[in-house]
C-alpha cells in the first residue's frame, strides 16, 4: 500500500511537471520548470501592472532583509509547488498564502498595513497581481519580488526545504546523533497533507536487545516509514514507543508499532489526555491527511508510568523521565545518561517557536527547567528542531517564556488590555519558525493566563 501511495505521489509529480521543462529525474532532484507561455493579451495585463507594482531584484530582497528583519516575505505558490519544487525562500518572517486566498488570509498574517511586504511566486507571473491586490487593500509597503523563487535558488541563497524526503513520508530521513541514537528531524511547521504530519522529531535508539522508539508518529504510514528506516539499520525488533506527549504527531501512529509487537509508553497524565481527546485528535488528522489517514486507529499505551520508569536493555542504559509537566500533559523525556544525551521532546525548542496552549503553565514550564538542567545534558534532542545543546534549548526556549512573562506582566502593572499584550516586544523572537502564527497567540495566552496568577 505504501508504494501505491508513492506511485501517486510521483505520478501528480510528473503531470504537474508537463508542460515545464524536460528534466533528467535521476540527475535533479528539484527541477526548475519553465514559465508556462502567456497570451499576448494576458502578456500585456501582466506587463501592465508590473509597472504599476514596485518591484525589487534579488540583490534588493538580500539587503532589505539583513537591514529589514521584520520583513514579512509571502510566497502565493501552493503548498504542493514549495514541496515538490525545491522549498521556498528562507526569511525571519515568511507565510504561505496562496494567490487564490491571499484577500482572505492576509490580515491573519500581517495585521499592520505597514509592515514591509515582499510577495514572490516562482517566475514572477502571479506574484505581481497578488502584489496590487495587497496594494488596493491599503497595504502601504508592498513590492513584488521580480527574478521569483527559482533564481533565488538557482543563485545558492538560503531556502528552507519543506520535504528533504521526497520519496519518503518521513520530511526528512533519520540522522544518527550519536552511536546508536537516531532522529528523523520534523519540519519546523505546523502539520500538514504535504509533511505527512511529520513536524516533530521521531527517534530511536538501537541496542543489542532492541530498539527504542520516542514519538509514534502522526499516523499508520509515517509510522511505518520510520520502521522502514530502522530496519535498514538494525535486525533488531521494536521493543517499546515513548510518546512525549498527548498530542496527535507523538501518539497516533501507536496502532501500527501495536501491530509490530511492541508497547506504548505514557506518563499518566498523557494516558488521562489521551482518553478524553484520542478520538477528537484523530478526526482533526483524518480532515487534514484525507488518503494519508489509512488505517489510523486511536489506541491507549500498554504501559503507564508516574515520574521514571527504566528501559535499559542490551547493556544501554535508558530512562524514561517526568519531570512536570511543562508545555503539555505528562511531557516526556528520554536520557541516556552515558551518553549525557536527553531526547527532551517538547521541554525544549529551538529554531521553531514554541507553541503556547491554553492550558499551558508557563510558570512551571519554567520552574521545571532547574530539574531539566541538572542531568547534565550535552546533547539535546528537543521536541522541534535538530539536535543541539542545552544552552541553545535554555536561551529560545526558557528565556523566551520568562521574556513573554516580563512584559506580559508589565502590561498588567499599567492596566493594560489584551489588545496591549498582543503587541509586547518579541522582535528578538520573530525569526524562529511559525512566529507569525504564534507569536500574538502566546502573548494572549500568557496574558489570559497570568491574569489569574
């Protein structure tokens, strides 16, 4: 089934690709289709508002970035043409907004009319139209970025992939951190059709007695796809899967490693989530996965633990740890304590900011991090992002719950409003990874939050 599945995937590859460029599949992994041929009326529409619409070239867009930061750059291709196609252009603040919902969405995305916008598609052909569109909606510092994405990259400048797995579920393939340690790192992004669900970070250590896996991924097949990758590293089963947490993208895969033999680990108060809202996560991946849900089913973990539970075997030493819950019910983590390697799951972010619920307590997310520290970590496989250190993990991710909490709490001193915490200075933040998606979202959640504190 997983090939059929791959089959369709490359087949909509190729009919997308007709009509574009005759490329050598085998020698180029992205190719550059060329722009398709207009109208001579459609030509001259396009040239019309090219002159209407100010314009910036690559150089341009370089130097308005590094002097700009807060630069929102909106690429109007769709979700499938930034996977299949190379990625898209690598900017501190960056949404996806497809030409046909740009009037829509764009408010969500960049509430200040001010703000400076750059618009681009890959050959500059939809882009200048979305560019006037924002133009007439009174979006006062607009320009279409004109050489398009593809020469952006063509040049060796910065993209962000958003599948380095094409002919995998997986988003990216596993990397081994240490000796025995893997990690298939997620995108950086929120779950979609395109990643398979993959935006956190699926690992898994191998030893002489059986393999260890940490997160069971968002459904059956991107579950599999990992099983697939361990398989090509080991002949050793899969003994046990730690979910970090209650969330969709760390337990819904369970039911395929349940088939494989193996058991689900849960910290209590991620079983106790999990019952109440098992079921409720798995419709939300059904709607947004469609054909990718095949053979989902929502399971509860076969083992239960409170603060630590030991799972060494093979002569690795493996322990599975609690130590408050911090950015969801019954976060878990992994530490490997001769190895000094933590996979932290989401304790610690890093490149991506972390997300805040409504039932977040940043507090002792916080209050947490002292415990967190004292084993000793130095290596640290945080929940979203690639593996790294401690102080890394520390500086965006404790540091940036105690920054919110400062000047949330100083909107509270002054008597402030909601509206007022949704504008606290985060700049120093704002190039992560889904800062524009949360970066409002947190600051009303922590102003909620610490109303009643």
């Amino acid at each position: 089934m997983k090939t059929v599945f791959k089959l369709c995937g490359l087949l909509g590859g190729l009919l997308y690709l007709a009509g574009a460029q005759a490329v050598n599949l085998a020698a180029v992994k992205h190719p550059i289709p060329e722009a398709p041929t207009l109208s001579q009326a459609a030509q001259a529409m396009l040239e019309d508002v090219m002159r209407r619409v100010p314009q910036i070239d690559t150089a341009g867009l370089m130097a308005q970035l590094q002097a700009r930061p807060e630069t929102v750059v909106i690429d109007v291709r769709t979700p499938p043409e930034l996977a299949n196609l190379g990625g898209r252009i690598d900017a501190p603040r960056f949404a996806n907004l497809q030409r046909g919902w740009l009037e829509f969405q764009i408010e969500t995305a960049v509430p200040d009319k001010n703000t400076p916008v750059v618009v681009y598609c890959g050959v500059s052909q939809r882009s200048p139209l979305a560019a006037e569109a924002l133009i007439q909606l009174g979006y006062s510092n607009v320009r279409n970025y004109r050489d398009g994405f593809f020469n952006w990259r063509r040049a060796g400048l910065p993209v962000v992939a958003t599948d380095a797995a094409p002919d995998s579920f997986l988003y990216d393939l596993p990397r081994e951190v240490l000796p025995g340690v893997w990690s298939a790192i997620g995108a950086t992004a929120p779950g979609t059709y395109e990643n398979s669900g993959h935006n956190n970070n699926l690992s898994f250590i191998i030893t002489d007695a059986g393999v260890v896996v940490v997160n069971a991924g968002d459904n059956y097949l991107l579950a599999q796809s990992l099983h697939d990758e361990i398989n090509k590293r080991t002949d050793q089963p899969v003994k046990y899967v730690v979910l970090e947490n209650g969330q969709g993208h760390a337990m819904l895969g369970s039911s395929y490693w349940k088939e494989q033999g193996a058991k689900i680990v849960a910290q209590r108060d991620t079983a106790a989530y999990m019952e109440k809202f098992g079921y409720e996560a798995l419709a939300g991946m059904r709607a947004r996965q469609h054909d990718k849900a095949y053979r989902t089913e929502f399971v509860m973990p076969d083992i239960v633990y409170d603060d630590k539970l030991d799972l060494s075997m093979g002569g690795r030493k493996i322990e599975v740890l609690h130590l408050g819950n911090a950015h969801h019910h019954g976060d878990t983590m992994v530490w490997l304590p001769d190895q000094k390697l933590v996979v932290a799951g989401d304790t610690a972010f890093h490149v991506r900011m972390p997300p805040i619920f409504e039932d977040t307590n940043t507090a002792r997310w916080i209050s947490i991090w002292d415990r967190f520290e004292a084993l000793g970590a130095e290596v640290v496989i945080p929940g979203h992002g690639g593996p790294t250190d401690m102080a890394t993990v520390r500086h965006w991710t404790r540091d940036y719950l105690a920054h919110l909490r400062e000047k949330v709490a100083e909107v509270l001193a002054r008597g402030g409003s909601l509206e007022d915490a949704y504008q606290v200075d985060q700049a120093a933040y704002l190039h992560l990874h889904t800062a524009d998606e949360l970066g409002r979202l947190n600051a009303g959640r922590v102003f909620r939050s610490m109303e009643f504190e």
